[in-house]
C-alpha cells in the first residue's frame, strides 16, 4: 500500500474508534444493566431478564410517559414549522435584504441561549403573580394566572418555550432556503398572474419540499431531548401530565427509587422506538 | 397589440444610478432590441418594463395605460427568461397552463389554446416530461410558449438564447423571427449579441451605461454610427480606428497621422482646420490595390494572416495602431509582406476626437442614403 492510500485510514480509523467507543460502550452498558435488577440502594444485582420490559408495559406511568411524548413531539414540531415557515415567508416578502439579515441575527439569539436559562427565564415570564406573560390576564380580572401548574396548559406553555427557542431559528433557515431559490421561476409566476400566495403555495413549497421535511425531521430528534425544559419548569407536574419519557426515565432512576435498571430499560426501549421510527418516516420521505 | 412609452425612465439602487434618463416609444407591432455591453443597464429596463423592478422615476405606459405601479400580471405582458425560468417540479403541460390556471380559464379552453400553442412550437411529444427532461432549446421553446398562451399584448426577451449553443441559438433565432412575422406582437428583446440584434430588429437601441447611443434600424446602427461606442461596438470583427489631424487643402482635406495620409473632399463631413478626429474603418471596407496612390492608399506589412474561409482577414500597423482587414482568399498576401489598401471616403467614418460624435453632415441617414437606395433596387 502507498501512503495515498493508506492516508485515509490514518485518519479515519482512530477517530472512529474513539467515537465508536464513545457511542457503543455506553450504550451496551445501558442494555446490560436493563437485564439486571440494580437499584442505587444496593451494590448487588442479579440478571433478572424481561422482566424490566414486562414490567413496563403494565406501567401506567410509562404509558402516560409514552403519550405525553407523542403529544410534545405533534405540537412542538407542528407549532414550529408552522412558525417557521410563516414568519420566514412574511421576512422574505416584506423586508430588505438588510433588514433581513439584522432580523436573523436577533432571531438566533433564543436558540443560542442555552435551554436551561431560557426556561429558567420562561419560568418566571409565567410566574402566576409576577410574571410578564400573565400580566395582562391579572390586569383584567385581578386573578392570578398558573398556567404551568394547570393540567391543560402546563404542556402547552412549556412547548411555548420551545416554540420560541426554535421558531425564529427555523425562520432564519426558511428565510436562507427561500433566498438560495433562483429567483426568475417566481418571477415568471408573478407575470403569470399568480397572487402572493399561491406563487408559494404552487412554486416555493414544491421547490423546498424535500428539505423543509428534513428540518421537521431534524425538529422532531430535537424534541425529543425536552429533558432540560420540562425538568426546570414543571418536573413532569402537574401530576404526571408534562411527564416525557426521558422525565420518566431520570425520575426512576434518580429521584424517586434509584431503580437504574427499570430506568434504563425505559432507555432502551425509548431508543428502539426512536430508531425505527425516524428510519421509517425517512425512507417515506424519500420515496 | 399595444404600444409603449417611456418618458424619462430613471433607475438608481441606492445611490447608484444605473439607468439616468430613459425615453423611448416603441410602436405597436414593433420588434425592438436593446443592445449593449453586459451592465449597461439593458436588462434592467426590460425588468422595468416587466414590473419585476421598480421604476425610480419617470412614467411608463404600455397600450396607453400608465402602468409606473401595475402588477406584473396587470401589465399584458409576457417574459421570457434567459435561464428558462420554467417551474421545475411541474409538467410541461402544467408550464404552459399555470398562467391561464390562475385566470380561472375553463380548462375546455386550457386544453384548446395549450394544443394550439404547442402545436406551433412542436412541442407536442413533451407534455407529460418535467423541464429537466428537455434539451435547453426545447425548455426555451416550452418558456416561448408559456408567453405565448397569454396571447400578451407585449413579449418581451431577456437575452433568450444566451444559454444555448451556437447552433441552437441560429435555428431558435429564426423560429422568433418567424413567429413575430406570424403573432405581430409588439416585442422588446434584450441581448448582447449583434447577430440576434441585427437579424431580428425593425429597431435597435443601442445602450452604453444605461443611456441610450443610438436608436434605429439595423443599417443605420451599422452604417451610420453616430457615436464612436457604437462604431467599435458593431461589427465583427470590429472597426478599427486611427487618430488623426485635420488641414485644409486647396481643393479639399487632409487627414494625416504617423505612417498615413489621406486625401478627402470632406463633403459629407464637418471638418474644421486643425480638428483632431478619430477614424473608423471596418475591415471589409480596406481594398487590396497592387500599388501606392498618394492620399489614397495606406501601406504596411502584414504582421497576421488568419483565414476565415472565403476570406483571410490581415493585420497590420499604421503607427502603432493595430488595424485589421478583409482580403479575399484567393489572392492573399503572405505574412511579411508589403500590402497598399484603398480607402473610400464614403466608406470611412469620421468621429470627434473629444466629443466621440459623429463628424457626417445631416446625420439623418435618409438624408445621406444613396448607399441604401442601391441596396434596395
């Protein structure tokens, strides 16, 4: 072998491994301690199996945890791609090219914020007597408003934040996505009496089909790490009505019992889910 | 059909200028072509007159409506794009209808004029393709007939035949020629290539720097430049000019410079003594004659012989000016040797030296036009 082609490998071979290390060693950890019975009370534990999985599936927590999931993942990635592509399509109408780009920069100030402070600062925006966002509500009626702590609405202000996180983000992509068309298709559309809105309904949304469904997809594995923000603003409350699997997860293995194992199944599973999911909307995607 | 009228068009980006002061009227039926060097502001007129660009200043009006404001698709006209500009992710077909589509046409009607349209471009085999299935011409005739189906009041071409190649662009050249005989429709056609503008105009305005040179027909551009820009700028290859100095002789002018001496009657030009002024010659317009005549002839050796065909085109120096010209093949010189060349007076163009006007008397070429007059009997 010349050093032409031996190069590659000297690149590529230990950075693999180190990630390969990186990915696998915990991961394997994680489906071996799933088998156990290991608790944070105690050194000892025994292989036990299933059982963990089984005991799973008449878990009505986890059930609830698998459905609260689901429901974050519809209304996060929804409410985002509605947003994004909404304010991007109302940046590329309306503003000059300069404009645009000042409003890109402020735009990527949320999602540089790092999730525990934006929910930290969310928290107290929704605080029942001072914050900023139930202020107008005390204003009219002289009524606190809780909106994290009622079961209806806890969910959906939480996703608020992560709206506001990654919408304007997204925005600034659409914007970008809209800018790198070439612009004489829209031109001719406008000379072939197309109004506003259908010259993106007929000509822009075919053009950026493919990637705005990879941006939702790429929304969806985001949303699925909402560990940080439901921790900070709700804990899984109230009830158990914001409790995500992830949430679900730690509070097995960490706050309530310590059961590492039944905590790690959930892990295991949550992952297998997660994989065969995205590999199939994917491959739908794509066909 | 309709007319249009621009009076004092004015375009700036910022504080950028790019088109001063626009005037032009251009007639019902007309087939009219900006010419010009790239960014000289031809294609920002077009758009201008499209709606895709906003005017700055002055008034616009197509068919006798004032149109400064009018939406695009409110102006009754139709573009085609040098890049095609076809919408990628639909049928021909659906190209070709999208316009009347969005006119809520009956689609009884659609089918109607969509055959009648593709018939005369013979698209027919492609309707059910995508643009990206389609050669360049066949996706420039798809955007023809997509202008076409809205039957416009005006077309107008942004240099449509710049992406294909040479063979393409003569044969797709001729298909817009015969389709304006057929349609009639009044037309503006934007391009850098003398050829396209040459062929295909009743009129060429000639830009340079978002003013306009000169406006007229094919012969006069080539015939009767007016300004030096245009002499350089028309014709391939192009004019060659030489600076010279102007006496008075007793029974006419001289014109003389390093290495050259010209005797003229000047009649057809206003000639002061001791003017400085710019010849122009076109290289098919040099006689090859066997011997010197004094002020009649140049002489140099030739440094280059290139053939082109039924013709060799020579260069040579006069001074340090390089000049070049036309000699048929049959009786070529050899590079190196002595060449004299006979120049006409009426075949030379004098311009002035500051000013880069022309110096020909009663510029109105119908005025000056023997030269046409023979051409056309």
């Amino acid at each position: 072998m010349n050093s032409r082609q031996t190069l590659p490998y000297t690149f590529l071979v230990p950075t693999i491994l180190v990630l390969m290390v990186l990915a696998f060693v915990p991961l394997g950890y994680a489906i071996n301690i799933s088998f156990q019975d290991r608790t944070l009370i105690s050194p000892n534990s025994s292989y036990i199996g299933f059982e963990n999985y089984i005991d799973l599936f008449s878990d009505r927590r986890f059930k609830n945890a698998l459905w609260v999931s689901f429901k974050w993942e519809i209304i996060t990635v929804t409410s985002t791609m509605i947003a994004a592509v909404g304010l991007g399509v109302l940046m590329f109408e309306t503003l000059k090219p300069r404009t645009r780009n000042l409003m890109c920069l402020v735009f990527l100030i949320p999602v540089l914020l790092p999730r525990v402070s934006a929910a930290f600062v969310w928290s107290f925006a929704f605080h029942p007597l001072y914050g900023i966002v139930t202020y107008p509500y005390r204003a009219i009626t002289g009524k606190p408003l809780d909106l994290l702590t009622n079961p209806d609405t806890a969910l959906f202000a939480v996703a608020f934040v992560d709206l506001w996180q990654w919408g304007f983000f997204f925005a600034v992509i659409v914007l970008k996505l809209l800018e790198s068309l070439p612009p004489q298709p829209l031109e001719a559309a406008r000379l072939d009496y197309a109004k506003t809105w259908q010259i993106h309904a007929f000509i822009t949304w075919p053009m950026l089909k493919a990637p705005l469904v990879s941006l939702a997809l790429v929304k969806a594995i985001e949303s699925l790490r909402s560990f940080d923000l439901v921790y900070i603003m709700t804990r899984g409350g109230p009830g158990i009505t914001t409790e995500t699997l992830d949430m679900y997860a730690f509070s097995q293995g960490f706050i309530e019992a310590g059961k590492i194992s039944y905590a790690s199944s959930m892990a295991v599973i949550m992952m297998v889910l997660t994989v065969v999911i995205f590999t199939f909307i994917w491959k739908r995607v794509r066909t | 059909m309709a007319g249009i009228v621009c009076k004092h068009l004015n375009k700036k980006y910022g504080e950028v200028e790019v088109v001063p002061d626009f005037n032009l009227e251009v007639e019902d039926h007309e087939f009219v072509v900006f010419l010009g060097p790239s960014g000289c502001g031809k294609s920002t007129i077009l758009r201008m007159l499209a709606g895709l660009e906003d005017i700055t200043g002055g008034e616009l009006s197509i068919g006798g409506k004032i149109v400064n404001d009018a939406e695009p698709g409110d102006r009754g006209i139709a573009m085609v794009f040098q890049n095609y500009a076809l919408y990628p992710h639909m049928s021909i077909k659906d190209n070709i209808a999208f316009g009347l589509r969005r006119l809520k046409t009956s689609k009884k009607e659609i089918n109607e004029r969509v055959d009648a349209v593709t018939k005369m471009l013979g698209l027919e085999p492609y309707l059910d393709r995508k643009p990206t299935e389609l050669s360049g011409g066949q996706q420039q005739r798809v955007a023809i007939a997509r202008a076409m189906i809205k039957t416009p009041d005006v077309f107008l071409f942004d240099e449509p035949l710049s992406n294909l190649d040479a063979k393409l662009r003569a044969h797709m050249r001729y298909e817009i020629a015969r389709l304006h005989k057929e349609l009639k429709t009044t037309s503006v056609y934007v391009t850098h290539d003398q050829m396209e503008a040459m062929t295909l105009a009743d009129r060429i305005v000639l830009l340079n720097a978002g003013e306009i040179e000169q406006v007229g027909s094919p012969e006069e551009i080539y015939d009767y430049p007016e300004t030096l820009f245009v002499a350089g700028f028309i014709g391939t290859p192009s004019m060659s000019f030489l600076d010279l100095d102007v006496s008075k002789t007793s029974d006419g002018w001289t014109l003389s410079g390093t290495g050259i001496v010209l005797e003229i009657a000047g009649e057809q030009f206003a000639l002061n003594e001791n003017a400085k002024v710019v010849m122009g010659i076109r290289p098919s317009k040099f006689h090859l004659v066997d011997k010197p005549i004094h002020g009649k002839t140049v002489t140099s050796r030739a440094e280059f012989v290139e053939f082109h065909g039924d013709e060799v085109l020579v260069g040579f120096s006069i001074g340090e000016t390089q000049i070049t010209a036309f000699v048929k093949a049959g009786n070529r010189p050899q590079e190196g040797d002595t060449v004299h060349f006979a120049v006409e007076e009426n075949e030379i163009h004098l311009f002035d030296k500051k000013s880069e006007r022309t110096l020909r008397q009663g510029t109105s070429p119908s005025a000056a036009s023997p030269v046409l007059a023979e051409v056309g009997t």
